[in-house]
C-alpha cells in the first residue's frame, strides 16, 4: 500500500489551491486526478476575487488571455438591466483555467497521478479504480461536483425539484459575439436562468441552472434550450446557432445553498464538497480557490479538519445567504417585474456581497 501525509483527491481550482499552498508549506502533497485534462461543466465567469487567488497561486491572469468582463447584462422578460462590475473579471474555460493551476501545481513539486479515480474512501485509505489503495495522514475531498461512495452530500439538499446544470459552447457570429463584449448576460426565466460569456478562444460559453420539472415538461436537453429560445427572444438570439448536433453537458442535482458546518478529524473538505453557491453568483471557483488555499493554511498551521471546517461554513455564510436570495427572485415567475424595481447600483452591490472574503 502507497502512504502519503497528505492525500488531495481531485484536481480542478479547490484540490490544485491545496496542493500548491501545501507543497509552498513543505509538505509533499499527493494529487489524484480522473480527469487528465479538466474541462469541468461552469459558466466559465472568473470574478475579480477569483483573479486575485489565481494570481496568489503563482499563475499570470493576464497569460490566461481571458475575456475581460467590466459588466453584467441582466434579461428578465422584455427589458435588460446594466450594471458594472466592482472591478473586472474575465470569460475562461475551465480546461484553460484547470490544465494552468495544474502546471503551477506541478512546477512547486506537487506529485499528481492523473487518469486516476478513487473509488471509496475508508478510514484515511483511498482504494481506487484499479483496486490499488493509498494510506493518508491527513485527506482533503475536493471532487467538486461528484460525490465520492461514503461521502456523498445529503439527498435532502437537492430539494423537491432538483437542479441540473447544462453547458454548450457555440461559436458566436459576429453581430453575437459583439453585444457580449466585456459583458457577462444573465436571462432569467421560469425555474431557471442562463449565463453566458465570450471565453478565451473565442467560443461563447452557455450554461444554464435548471429545475427538473422543466426538462421533464420539455423532454430533453436540446428541446428544452428550443422552448426557452422561443420563449425568450434575446435568449433565443445567443442559441441561433444551436443545432441536433451540437454536445450539451449535463450534470444532475446540484446541491445549491449546501454547506458542510460539521468536521470530521483528518479530512477537509474542498470547493463543492464544501459548499455550493448558486451559480448565478459566479463565485464557486472563488469559495474552492479560498477553501482550498485557507484548509491547507489550517492543515500546516496545526489546525485540524473539524474545527477548520465548521469555521470555514461561517465564513461563505453571507455569500451563500445573498446567492441564495438573489436566485428566489431570479427563478420566480415574479423576476421580471422584481429585477425592474433594482437600481443598478443595487445589482453592483449584490455581486460585491457574494464573494468570498
Ligand atoms: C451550471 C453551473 C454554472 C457554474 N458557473 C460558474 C461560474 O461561472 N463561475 C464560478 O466561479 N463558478 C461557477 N460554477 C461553480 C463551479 O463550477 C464550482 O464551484 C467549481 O468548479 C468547484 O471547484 P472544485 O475544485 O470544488 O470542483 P470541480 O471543479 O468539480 O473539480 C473536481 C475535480 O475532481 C475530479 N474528480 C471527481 N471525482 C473524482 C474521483 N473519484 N477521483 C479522482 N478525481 C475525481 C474531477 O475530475 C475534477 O477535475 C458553476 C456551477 C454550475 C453547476
């Protein structure tokens, strides 16, 4: 059996912030990755906090040539709201942002196996796929938005009428590709809403959170985004180039609002096995970034798992409090009425309130 210090399973922004801050801190961490290259389902917005951790993990924001994003458009029904941004954030893909925290992972000495999934966990022994299993001092879950066998996030958290998050990458015609320059849009819509962002390479990135009950009414992924383009016009003009061929990623019961507030001794749990922050806020790469980095601060400071994590819950509370309020309004046939009521200030205030401290 392998033995590690410290084991860190899962390698998107929560895993590779722990194991870069670790390996700073003189312990040796052991990464293992499933996935060898991460392109996981996101919204792809980096927020200007989110920026700064990038920057704090030794990776240049400006060598990821993101598209910068000053302001957020805001679709609820006929009418679009503008606001600024508190300072600028970027449009990046995930395999972009994920294969460079990896490489900065790497050059600090992190050793990571990738192409590996665990498969359980047990008592600070991880068996994986293979069947082989490492022995660890201290674990740190960051499998984001997959549960691990053991440790899965409580049913009760998805609610009577789950949210599945749905993602496509189409390439903008240019007319398209214009009105999303330096903007992020949000179109609201019954049990739902949508983001989408230019990205790095040109490609817009729509990802939509949605109740169950729509795509159950709908049928399938792609008839449900033909309902909604018909539905919301503006919304409708971004998907023009949608067609049966296009690949549409999908992920099921998304746990928004979860916090984990209790410890368990010699395991810290990361990013969205942490805590899940409805999207809309744009801040879940900001809560793994800072989970990761502050637990493994707490790890080499002596702190251990179960007093970190129920301090680490107090501290995404007020985020997670006003993500979760915004997201009522936002999925509430009332969005459109309620949203016209928002001076743009207000909005400007809402997304400086839902980062991550
Ligand atoms: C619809 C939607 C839109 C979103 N949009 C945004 C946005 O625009 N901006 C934003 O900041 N946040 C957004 N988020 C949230 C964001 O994607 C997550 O909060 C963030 O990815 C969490 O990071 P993580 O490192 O915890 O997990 P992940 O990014 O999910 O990474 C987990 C890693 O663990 C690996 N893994 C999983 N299981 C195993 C295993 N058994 N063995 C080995 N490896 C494993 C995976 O391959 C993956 O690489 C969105 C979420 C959803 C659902």
């Amino acid at each position: 059996m392998r033995r590690t210090a410290a084991l860190i399973i899962g390698g998107g922004p929560a895993g590779c912030a722990a194991a870069i801050t670790l390996a700073r801190g003189g312990v040796a961490p052991l990464l293992v990755e499933r996935q060898p290259a991460g392109d996981a389902l996101c919204g792809g917005f980096v927020s200007w906090r989110t920026v700064a951790r990038i920057a704090e993990l030794g990776v240049d924001p400006a060598s990821l040539g993101g598209h910068r994003v000053d302001g957020v458009a805001l679709f609820a029904g006929r009418r679009v709201h503008r606001a600024r941004l508190p300072a600028p954030a970027m449009g990046l893909s995930r395999r972009r942002l994920d294969t460079e925290l990896r490489a900065a992972a790497a050059r600090v000495g992190v050793t990571c196996l990738s192409g590996v999934a665990v498969r359980s966990l047990d008592a600070g022994i991880a068996t994986l796929a293979d069947g082989a299993t490492i022995a660890a001092d201290t674990l740190f879950l960051a499998t984001g938005k997959h549960d691990l066998r053991g440790h899965a996030r409580p049913a009760a958290a998805r609610g009577d009428d789950p949210t599945l998050g749905l993602r496509l990458r189409l390439h903008p015609p240019r007319d398209v590709a214009a009105a999303l320059a330096g903007q992020i849009e949000l179109h609201l819509f019954d049990r739902g809403y949508a983001g989408i962002v230019a990205q790095e390479d040109g490609s817009a990135n729509i990802c939509l959170a949605v109740h169950r009950s729509r795509l159950h009414a709908a049928g399938t992924p792609l008839a449900l985004l033909e309902t909604l383009a018909r539905e919301h016009p503006a919304l409708g003009a971004r998907l023009a180039g949608l067609d049966a061929t296009a690949t549409i990623d999908a992920i099921a019961n998304v746990p928004y609002g979860w916090r984990q507030r209790d410890g368990t001794p010699g395991l810290y749990r990361l990013g969205d096995q942490a805590a899940v922050i409805p999207s809309l806020a744009g801040e879940g790469m900001g809560i793994a970034l800072a989970s990761g980095i502050d637990a493994a601060r707490a790890h080499l400071a002596g702190e251990c798992a179960s007093r970190w994590q129920p301090r680490f819950a107090r501290r995404v509370a007020r985020p997670m409090a006003v993500a979760g309020a915004a997201r009522r309004v936002a999925e509430s046939r009332w969005s459109s009425p309620l949203v016209a009521l928002l001076p743009p200030r207000l909005i400007q205030v809402m997304a400086a309130v839902t980062r991550v401290g």
